[in-house]
C-alpha cells in the first residue's frame, strides 16, 4: 500500500501479489471478528472514489 500526494489529488494504491479477479465476492467480516475487513474496505473506497488498473 502507498499514499502519495500529487498537487490536490491523493492517490491511495494497493497490490496484491494474489491471483484473485476483481470480481471476486467479498463477504463482510461478522462485528466480533478481529481480521476479515481488508478487502470490503478497499471494495467500498474503489466504488466511491474509482479504480486505475495497473499492469
């Protein structure tokens, strides 16, 4: 993960050296649970705020 700022644009990136798609189903973690939010969190800010593939 990196947080870079360029002029008025932040921009968050995030790698996964993972063979996973993008359209894969994230279940949400149960309220008790101490792990399992990593990948809801970057799901919900994708489709906020948009999403570049990178090669």
């Amino acid at each position: 993960m990196s947080l870079t700022l360029d002029g008025s644009v932040i921009r968050l990136s995030v790698r996964d050296s993972g063979d996973r798609q993008l359209d894969v189903d994230v279940r949400e973690a149960c309220p008790e649970a101490c792990s399992g939010r990593g990948l809801h969190l970057v799901r919900e800010i994708a489709d906020d705020m948009g999403v570049a593939q990178k090669s």
